[in-house]
C-alpha cells in the first residue's frame, strides 16, 4: 500500500513516499507559490484602478488568503490527479491549522477518503531528517 506524506504551508508544499518496512520517506516533489510570500502591501494598492471602474481595492478580502487558497487548489488537483492514477492510497498531511482548513476544503471526496492522519503543525522548515524523527507514521488500521 502506498503512502503519500505532504508537508505544507501556504506557500510552499513538500510531497514525500513512504518506502520500505521501516517507512522511509523519499521526497519526490516540491512545489512552491511566491505570491504567498509577499506582504500584503505589496499585493494590493490603495489607488483607484485605470479601468472604467476606478474603484480602489476591497479591503475586505485578504490578498494573501487568496494567494494561499489558490495555492491549496493547486495541491488538491496535485493530489486528485496522482490518486486518479492510483499513485497513493493512503494520505498523511501535515500543516499549520489554518492552512489545513483551506486544504482539506479543496481536496475532492476521493483524496479526503484517503487521507489516514493529520498534523497541525508548521514543519516546511524541517529539513527530512527532522520530520521523520517528529512525524512518525501511524501504523495501518
């Protein structure tokens, strides 16, 4: 049975393999979204538009909530795409909570059955020596 462990935040996202009887982790992949990185000012202007609107920016929404939501799809389809090719059957995620939220609302159905074990907790700086010691794999129900 293959396992698929990802470690995330809003803008960077690691997917790692289970292997071997004592659950090695082989990363495979690692995708990254800079605009989660930036500073909110930077991401918006309190300047009216140029276009037939004019209307300044609405402060209402978070720019950089909508740069990690977008980047929470972008790992969902990632997920969706390998577990429609039968690439994993079991799914550990680790991230902070908030993003856990954003991610787990984008996953489809058939990847949250997947899913085995969570952990809210912000391991992207970890290198893997690190999150194997912090993140033991749970063993098969």
């Amino acid at each position: 049975m293959s396992t698929w462990i990802v470690v995330s935040d809003g803008s960077r996202a690691r997917f790692f393999m289970a292997r071997g009887a004592e659950g090695e982790w082989v990363k495979f992949e690692e995708l990254e979204h800079p605009p989660s990185r930036v500073k909110r000012l930077e991401l918006v202007t309190d300047a009216a538009g140029k276009g037939p609107d004019k209307r300044a920016f609405d402060m209402s929404s978070d720019p950089k909530q909508v740069e990690e939501t977008r980047f929470a799809h972008q790992i969902a389809q990632t997920l969706d795409t390998a577990h429609a090719q039968d690439a994993f059957q079991r799914l550990m995620i680790v991230a902070p909570p908030r993003f856990m939220g954003m991610l787990r609302a984008a996953l489809s159905p058939r990847v949250q059955k997947a899913i085995y074990a969570t952990l809210d907790k912000d391991y992207t700086r970890l290198d893997q020596r690190e999150l194997q010691e912090r993140v033991p794999l749970p063993q098969e129900r």
